[in-house]
C-alpha cells in the first residue's frame, strides 16, 4: 500500500490484482490496478470513434464543402502531427492523476481551490452528459443502418443499458476491452484499411497545402477533448509511466488509424461524404465489421457516463458512484430518446475548447510551480489569480477559433475586428490557446512569489511572541 500525501489530505493508494474495483467513495481508497496493457487497451479503444471515420472531411476539406482538397501527403501529416500534439496533454494531464489517486475534477482544486473548482466541474458534468447523449444517438443510428429491422429507440434502449453496466465495474469493463473488444477492433481496421488501399489512390503530391493548420487543429481539438477526463482513467493505473505511455501510444495509433481509415474511404469508395458509413457497409463483409465498430462505440459512451459520475463526486465525495453512473446512464438514454442531440453539437465543440487553456494551467501549476505539492482537501483556498491564465487561453482560442454557434461566432468577430487581429492562417486555437495559458500561468506564479516576498521577510522578523525582532 503506498500513501500520497498532499498539504492537507492523504489520499490512499493500493496496489490492485484483476479483481480490484473503484471504490463507492472518494473517502475510500484508491484500487491501482490497471497495467500497461490495460490502459493500452482503454485508450486504443477510446481512440476509435465512427465520428472519426465522418471527421476525415475536415482533414481533407478543411475550408468545408466545395474547398480545394488537401493532398494525400498534406492531409496524413495533418493527422499524424495533430493527433501526437493532441495527446501529449492528455497524457501529461493524466500524469498527476496517477501519481496522487485523485479524479480530474478534484485534480483542479489544486489549480483553483475547492470552491473555484466547482465552475470547471459543472462545465466537465455538462458536456460529458451532452456528448453521452450524443454517442448513444450514433450508436444507435450506425446499429440501425446495419440492422434496420429494430427501430432506433431500440437500439438506444440497448445502448443505455449496456452503458450502465459497464459504469457500474469500470475496471472490470476496462479489462474485457483490453481482452476481447481490442482484438476484434484491430482486426476490422486492419481488413477495412487493406480493402481501401487496394482501390486507386490519386497521386501522394496531389492537391494542395493550403488549410494544413487548420485541418491538423481539427485532429488537435478531437484528441486534447480528453484532457478533462484523462485522470479518472490514470488515476488506477499501477504506474505512471503505464499512465502516460498507455494514453500517449494506445490513443495515437488508433486515432491515426480511423482518421486515415476516413481519408481512404472519402478519396475512393465515398461517393457522398456524408454517408461514409454506408461506404464501409459496401465493402465485402463490411456490415459485419461495421457493426462490431457501433458495438465497441460504447466505451464512449461509457467514458462519459461514468467521468459525469465521478465529476459529480468532486461536489458531493461521499456520493455512491454506483448509484450516480445509474442515475447519469438513465439521464442520458432518456436524452437520446426525447432530445434532437444533434443540435447541440457545436455548442458541446465550444464547452470542449474551454479545457485545452485549461489543460495548460494545470500542467503547468503542478509540474513547473508547485512541483506536485497540491492542497487537494475540501478546504483548498481560493486561488483567484490562476483564472488569469485559463481566461487568456480561453480568449485566445476564441479569437482564432469561435466555432460554429452563430451568435458566438458574430461576438467573437466584432471582438476581433476591434481590437484589430485576423489570425494567420497558420495559427492553431488548440496549441496557441495552450501555449497562451502556459505562458500566463508561468507569469502568475513569479507574480505570486514576489508577493509573498515581503509576507515572508516580516514574519522571519517577528519573534514567537509576535514582537517585532529589534
């Protein structure tokens, strides 16, 4: 048993076996049993999404419908390069995860207070349940495409009481990722993209370079997405590098895989981009694997689920997760069911960008200033001075990247537009946000030493009586 311990509160860490379970509580110890395999599997897993295979049109069109296309060389670049940079926070934010036994959510009361913490949490609970929602529609829509005998609200039906089980043994499920569902994933991208490569590609040169950035800004904002929730994941990883190099590796080569999957698919058989799934289904046997890959898409739903859960325990730790994973499982069917989701993705796009600035404090505060001596206790004071950072990262995305929500769009243009910037073409709003509150968050914590120069110096001077030393 090993204990971490932080300025006010020790968190207990166990060294778990393949029978190990998330504890009811945050009171509770915390079981560290996954291995590298494990968190290979989970985010390998997590790295395969049918929204990839759509979202190759943004890497191969990226100025939108009727743009020049990207070159087969320009667009695989994009991919690789925005996938590693997007992950690398992820990987770095699920790090201090690991190394104390705390979720993400509590994570932030190391960077903002407890009190403060609760804004950022309330976001993480909205858009988890927003993108559960939206992942038990697509689950549902790609599993009525291969079987449409069963009506959708079947299939949702289905997908939410499967998505409830497997919140209720988090790492029992992410154990029968890594042992069956992994296996059966690797088969059908490798026979999917052996399919592809067979047809006639055009030329690796052809096309164009321009809108390189902002197709890899794409690919970067689908991986860093995972920043928020990376350590409620990591946090029962046996070691850290286990934590980093599962994250890093198991989410990269998949996500790669998918998108370049997406790419083939949109320069060969994809008459219309917009029924790439009905592409796939096309090729021989390509409903069977088509079907396997909506099956596996419920480990996202399953991720956000059970992080909305553990999002929730930040504000009430003595919660049950069990009892929360089943409450949040039923919210987000019912949601699927009676809400058009679809309308909402933009808006949930835009909650996401508020955790890449985010993602940077964090990384920063515990590597660089407070070198992982966090106060991770209900009693946290306060720390106003570290919204500075996230703010600047925030508005620095927006100004490069306000999304697609109209009426955001037009605020952030006329904000632009007078304080004079038009962002280059090469600017990318994930790693110029990143860097921007990387930077601030730096700057912040010389500020708050030189402050506490003076405090320091006239308490050395006072004697245990509280007289002032002559």
């Amino acid at each position: 048993m090993a204990v971490t311990q932080t300025p006010q509160e020790t968190f207990v860490t166990v060294r778990g076996d393949q029978h190990s379970e998330v504890a009811p509580t945050l009171a509770d110890p915390v079981p560290q049993a996954l291995s590298l395999w494990d968190q290979l599997g989970l985010w390998g897993n997590l790295g395969v999404s049918l929204l990839g295979f759509t979202g190759a049109i943004f890497v191969l069109q990226p100025g939108g419908t009727g743009t020049p296309e990207l070159s087969l060389a320009a667009g695989l670049t994009a991919i690789v390069i925005g996938t590693v940079l997007g992950m690398l926070p992820v990987a770095l934010a699920g790090l201090p995860g690991a190394r104390t036994g705390a979720p993400a959510m509590v994570l932030l009361r190391g960077v903002f207070g407890a009190k403060l913490s609760y804004l950022p949490t309330a976001v993480n609970i909205l858009q988890c349940l927003g993108w559960g929602i939206f992942e038990l529609v697509t689950i549902a829509t790609a599993a009525h495409i291969v079987a449409p005998a069963l009506p959708k609200w079947g299939y949702i039906l289905i997908a939410g009481v499967a998505t409830a089980l497997l919140t209720v043994r988090p790492l029992g499920s992410i154990r029968i990722l890594r042992r069956y569902v992994t296996v059966a994933v690797v088969v059908v991208l490798t026979y999917l993209f052996i399919q592809l490569i067979r047809h006639p590609l055009p030329a690796f040169t052809h096309g164009t370079w321009s809108g390189f950035w902002v197709a890899m800004d794409t690919v970067v904002a689908v991986a860093i997405s995972w920043a928020p929730l990376a350590a409620d994941y990591t946090r029962h990883s046996r070691s850290q590098r286990a934590a980093f190099s599962g994250a890093l590796v198991g989410y990269s080569i998949t996500q790669i895989w998918c998108y370049v999957i997406g790419l083939l698919a949109l320069l060969t058989v994809a008459r219309n981009p917009n029924d790439i799934f009905g592409a796939f289904i096309a090729l021989p046997v390509g409903a069977l694997g088509f079907g396997i890959l909506a099956l596996r898409e419920l480990d996202q739903s399953f991720a956000n689920v059970y992080s909305t859960a553990v999002s929730t325990q930040n504000l009430r730790p003595l919660w049950d997760r069990r009892v929360l994973a089943l409450a949040i499982a039923a919210l987000t069917t019912a949601g699927a069911l009676f809400l058009t989701i679809a309308d909402y993705e933009n808006f949930l796009i835009l909650l996401g960008s508020v955790f890449v600035p985010m993602s940077a404090v964090l990384i920063v505060d515990f590597f660089v200033l407070a070198r992982g001596r966090w106060d991770l206790s209900g009693r946290a004071r306060s720390r106003w001075l570290m919204l500075l950072p996230w703010a600047a990262g925030f508005i620095t995305y927006q100004l490069i990247n306000p999304g697609y929500v109209s009426w955001w769009v037009s605020l952030w243009t006329r904000v632009a537009s007078l304080i004079g910037f038009t962002p280059a073409s090469w600017m990318s709003a994930s790693i110029c946000s990143f860097v921007a509150a990387a930077v601030v968050t730096l700057l912040v914590g010389r500020l708050t030493a030189l402050l506490r120069r003076p405090a320091a110096a006239q308490f050395a001077e006072r004697s245990p009586s509280g007289d002032v030393s002559v």
